[in-house]
C-alpha cells in the first residue's frame, strides 16, 4: 500500500459511535484492528472516550432516541474533529428511510467529512477513509 | 443507602447504544433496568411495504452478526404460509451458511468477552480466526454479512463444487484453533475467577423467563431449534446439543466454545452429503393464510410470523430476535454481583441490541458519580488483581 | 404434532377453544377474553409449553392478539389467539404467572396500546421518550 512511506503528520485517534446500527459496520470498525486488517500499525487506535477522538466514525440511521445523545458527543469531542458517516444508513439512511423512526441522516445533525458508503463497507473502505483525512486535520 | 449507575448509552466495548442502570449498594448490585430502543427502526412496519423477496433482504439488517437467522426465518415462514418446501439441495445449503454464521458470531463473542475481562489477546486472536470464516462466507455467497442470499423456496445462487475443498481446509484450521483457545482458557486460574460461580442463573429461572439460546442450555436446559423443529438438514446430520448444568458465567462461556466444534462437524458433513439438483421452488400461489419460521440463532430462537391476503406483500410480519426474551436475564444474574462484574454479566448473554429493538452510578440526589468507561476498567482492575493474588 | 395439545385443550376446554389446523406443525386456537388467561395459564404450567412472543395487530375485528406457544416434544407451535376491543383494549397480564411475557406484552402495550393488568412494570419498551404518552405505532386508528 506504501502507507509507510507517507509521512504520518499525526496519528490519529478514532473514536466510534453507534447510532442506531445494525452491529455490521461496526463490527467491520473492529475488524479494522484486528490482525487481519492492523490498523495501529498506521497510529490509528479506537479510544474509549470521545474526549480523546479526532476522528468520529458513526453509522447508523439515527432513530429519535439517538439525536440528543449524538449531538451531545460531537459537542464534547474537542475540534478540529473529523467525522466520517459508516455505512448506506449513515451516508443516506438506507432503506430505513421511510422508517416512521427515522430522524437522520447523520449530516442533518452533525457536519460529516467524508461519506463511507456500503453495507456493510469493507473494513479497507473505512482505512480508506480515515486515511483521506489525514491531510485535512 | 443505594445508589444508580448508569452504563452507556455510547460505551467502548458494547457495540449498540443502549442505557443500563445499576442500583448499587457500595460495591453489591442489587437491582438492573434497560432502557431500549436507540436502534428501533420500525422494521415491522416497514416489511409491510415490500414483497416476500425484499422482505428477506430488509430483515437480514435486523442485524448484521446474524443476519442469515432473520433471513432463512423470514423465508421458513413464507414458505409456512403458503405450504411450499425448499428443495434438498437448498436445506443443505442453507444450514451450511448458517453454521458458518455461528462459527463467525460465537467466535466474535469470545473476543468480546475478551476484551472486557481484559485479556487483549484472547480479542485479537479471536477476532483472527473469525476471518478465514467470513472469507468463506464471502465465497459462497458473495459478501462477508448481509449475504442477500436467503429468498422463500429456496436459496438465490448456487455454489460451485470448486468452491468447498478451501472451505473444508478452512474448517479443519478453524477447529484446531478453536481447540487451541478451549485449551487457553480453561487452564488459566484467572478467567476462572472471573467467570467460575459468578453470575447464576438456575435452571428454573431460566424456564420461567423464557431464556433460549446458549444463555438457556448454560443452565441446563436442554432446547435447540435445530432439534425441535423440522428445518434445513439437520435431521439428516450426526450432531448433538450441548449443555452445561451449572448456569455461571463459565458454563454458557463453555455452551458456546463446544458448539463451534459442534458447528463444524455439521458443515463438513453437510458438505459431503450436498445433493444436487434445483435451489429454488418458486412460490406461484399465495393464499390468505398465516406462517411461523423459527430457527436456531447463534444467540437463540429467532421467530417470525408473516400474515400473507393473497397479495405478494405480507400484511403483518411479527420480528423477534432471541436477546429481546434473553435480556430480562440479566436481572436475577446480577443481583448481588459486585459492580466489577456487571459488564461481563451484561455481555454473556452475547447481547445483540439491534436485533431486540434495541451503564453510570447516579446517587440519589441525580448526580453522575461513574460512567460507563469508569466500569470497563473497574473490570480490568479486578482482573489485575485475581492475577496478584491467585 | 401439535395434534395431542389440542385434543388436550379440547378435552379441558370443551367448546370454549376453537382450533385451526394450518398442517401438523402449526396450529391456532381461538379463545375468548375471559379464558384468556386459563388457557395460556395451561399451556405454559401443563403442556409445559414455551412463550417464544406475541403478534399483535390492529385489525378491523378489534385488536387481534396472538401468542405463540412452542411445544418442544411436539416440534410444532401452537398459538392462542383472541381480539380486544377498541378504543381501550385491556386484557390480564400473564407475567404475574410466568416471566417471559414481560418484555412481550411491555411491546405490545408500546406498538398498539394493549393494557395488560397486574403487569409489574407497565412502561413503553422501544418508543422514543419524546412521543405523547397515548402515541401507538401500529395502531390504525383515523
């Protein structure tokens, strides 16, 4: 991939929220530092606290529940922070759209940087995406 | 004097949103409550809107971990209503799809479980072994969840022959390492502590709550979709259910690790003993009339319940995944548990949130004293000190 | 076979059940209100059958409620069937007998506004807080 040879201005630190998904997306964030995939080896590491992210990876499609508690977290998360919206559901909603629950997508409440969509998008899609950020950040 | 603690509803380790509150007395939990529904979607009203094909496609999104249950469900139950069979060749396909998805689900399970003991490579090899099983799911079906793959009356694609002999050697890794981790953590004095005689669920309790799944059968009771009911090849395969009498943490931990090797002796035998011949019987007449498709899921009964009028839309179909009926549980198990063992307890149910819909110490007076990330490594702390002192 | 249950049920019940066969596995028995609760009551303590959940829905007989009883020696499930009244359906809770039906009928109550009396704890499961109190997604009221 020749990631080695970037020049990582900064390692970022991922934090990852679920509002309202299926565990699919999810599970293929985890899957990201997991052997197979190794993201740390890139600097990049899940935090457990959204005070420590730079980056805020959500899926989902936002059901009513959920939006207080999502703007909440991007309020705390400290700026400059990324968020990048996992997944058909948070890009557009997927096909819970017409859902009588639906409040989302993510962008109606939060600025997104970058859209990852697939369902579930391949762990390699989501490397991908955080990378693309690095420069922003 | 008791006080609330509050887990989630954004946690490091459990995967859905959901809000948990403890009441504790110092460190003794004595009572738990769940407040559900960040992942409600309105699926129920929703398949009402699609046909009997989309239907099996939207409910694979109930959740991803096991999506092939709520798909190969929904079609049982189309295939109910309006009295049609799938085909040999399709039962035998189907179950080993499913089989796949519970290696994948259970080992996943593992890891998790892992992690929030604090046994970081248990997670990571975990979570290794699980990708050889998603590569194979991959090539049979043509993606590593929602497989879209499942349809009534059969299954969408066929599979060629030059497809299994990797998925064979995949199996015979995958039961070595499985056997590997069994070894791993079984021996280790620490995990025993943390999971042996904690969190009891008695045989009884677990009948009069209804609990399924290998939350059920580690309490002794022995029930299995796969044995009482008539689906997929399993009547047609050597296999046997797994139990475990003693109902703590340990025994449903042990439920799950021995169903994977029982998991991969039904592949390899549903391999060798695949008929050939048509994947699909389509459905050409849909009556008025009710179906019920139930199955084994990786983490217990997964029941649907479809209303057809003679159109190709169902008019209700009713959606239950096993956590909604496993959650209720977690109340007697925790009571009287210490606060550091609350997330493990929580997470031995394999709890799948966004299949059922969908933890911070207050004090009285409703202030936040503890939060969720505060637990997490409350459990790791305990799990220092069993090492210390064991 | 679901057929010993209901030649059980028939020989208890007499003519206070009525039952459909859909084929040897699936069977629906209707009850009226009042012998709600001694037939699910029976199929959980005698025939030792599983609550595995309820189907509610608005139909335009009233609300049509359904539990769905797993018998495990049998294979088959059979399910009690019986409709409430609009625009206040009230039935007795079978959790006070048997704890599975917590959850299951705390749903119901959310979707469709079904009052379950002498449930322990009968609150909304799924619905967002910010919905009014009588707000019932399934219900198909004009």
């Amino acid at each position: 991939m020749g990631a080695t040879n970037w020049g990582f201005k900064k390692s970022l630190w991922v934090f990852h929220l679920n509002a309202g998904a299926c565990n699919n997306c999810d599970i293929e964030v985890l899957d990201c530092l997991c052997p197979k995939f190794d993201v740390e080896r890139f600097g990049i590491k899940l935090v457990g606290s959204v005070k420590h992210a730079d980056v805020l990876l959500v899926s989902g499609s936002v059901p009513r529940k959920v939006v207080p508690e999502l703007i909440e977290a991007y309020e705390q998360a400290p700026k400059p922070c990324a968020v990048v919206a996992l997944g058909a559901c948070g890009c557009t909603g997927g096909i819970f759209k017409d859902g009588y629950n639906f409040a989302g997508p993510v962008d109606k409440h939060i600025p997104v940087d970058a859209y990852v969509p697939g369902c579930p998008p391949r762990p390699e899609a989501i490397i991908g995406a955080i990378v693309k950020l690095i420069g922003t950040l | 004097m008791s006080t609330t603690i509050p887990i989630g509803p954004f946690h490091p380790v459990l995967e859905e949103p959901e809000y948990i509150t403890l009441q504790v007395d110092g460190e003794t939990v004595l009572d738990a409550d769940i407040d559900l529904g960040r992942i409600h979607r309105g699926m129920e009203l929703l398949a009402q809107e699609k046909t009997f094909d989309q239907d099996c496609f939207l409910v694979e999104r109930i959740c991803g971990i096991c999506s092939a249950s709520h798909s190969w469900a929904t079609a049982l139950a189309y295939e109910d209503a309006c009295g049609v069979e799938p085909t040999p060749r399709a039962k035998y396909l189907r179950t080993i799809v499913h089989e796949l998805e519970r290696l994948h689900s259970h080992m996943l399970w593992v890891g998790l479980a892992g992690h929030i003991i604090g046994y970081w490579t248990v997670y990571m090899w975990g979570w290794k072994y699980r990708e050889p099983v998603l590569d194979a799911l991959e090539a049979i079906t043509g993606n590593r969840n929602n497989y879209a793959w499942y349809v009534p009356g059969g299954v969408r694609r066929d599979v060629p022959d030059e497809i299994w002999p990797p998925v064979l050697k995949a199996m015979d890794e995958f039961a070595d390492n499985t056997n590997l981790l069994i070894g791993a953590v079984l021996d280790d004095p620490v995990i025993l502590g943390r999971l042996k005689g904690v969190g009891i669920l008695t045989k009884e309790e677990a009948i009069h709550y209804g609990a399924l799944g290998p939350t059920a059968r580690g309490s002794g009771v022995e029930i299995d979709v796969r044995k009482d009911e008539k689906y997929g090849a399993y009547d047609e395969v050597d296999w046997k259910v797994i139990t475990q009498p003693d109902g703590d943490l340990l025994a449903v931990s042990v439920v799950r690790l021995l169903e994977m090797l029982e998991s991969v002796k039904i592949i390899k035998q549903c391999i060798k003993n695949l008929p050939g011949g048509e994947i699909r019987n389509e459905i050409r007449e849909i009556p008025r009339a009710e179906g019920i498709g139930h199955i084994e899921a990786p983490r217990g009964e997964s029941f649907h319940y479809v209303r057809t009028n003679g159109t190709n839309m169902p008019e209700r179909h009713k959606m239950r995944a096993p956590t909604f009926v496993n959650i209720p549980t977690y109340r007697p198990r925790v009571k009287g548990e210490t606060i550091s063992d609350a997330t493990v307890i929580f997470a031995i149910i394999d709890p799948c949130y966004s299949c059922t819909e969908r933890m911070a110490v207050i004090d009285p007076t409703g202030k936040r004293i503890a939060n969720g990330h505060d637990l997490i490594k409350l459990s790791h702390q305990r799990t220092e000190w069993l090492k210390k002192n064991l | 076979m679901s057929k010993q249950v209901l030649e059980n049920l028939k020989a208890k019940f007499g003519d206070r059940v009525d039952y459909y066969e859909h084929n040897e596995r699936r069977a629906y028995v209707t009850v009226s209100n009042e012998d709600w609760i001694p037939v699910t009551r029976y199929m959980y303590e005698v025939e030792k059958g599983r609550l595995a959940t309820a189907s509610g829905s608005d139909r335009s007989t009233g609300i049509e409620l359904l539990y769905h009883f797993c018998i495990e020696r049998d294979r088959s499930v059979v399910s009690i069937r019986t409709t409430l009244k609009k625009p206040f359906p009230k039935i007795e809770s079978l959790t006070q007998y048997y704890y599975a039906a917590d959850f299951i009928e705390r749903e119901i109550f959310d979707f469709l506004g079904v009052e379950f009396t002498g449930h322990p704890d009968p609150r909304k499961i799924l619905s967002s807080h910010d919905r009014p109190a009588d707000f019932h997604a399934m219900r198909r009221d004009e």
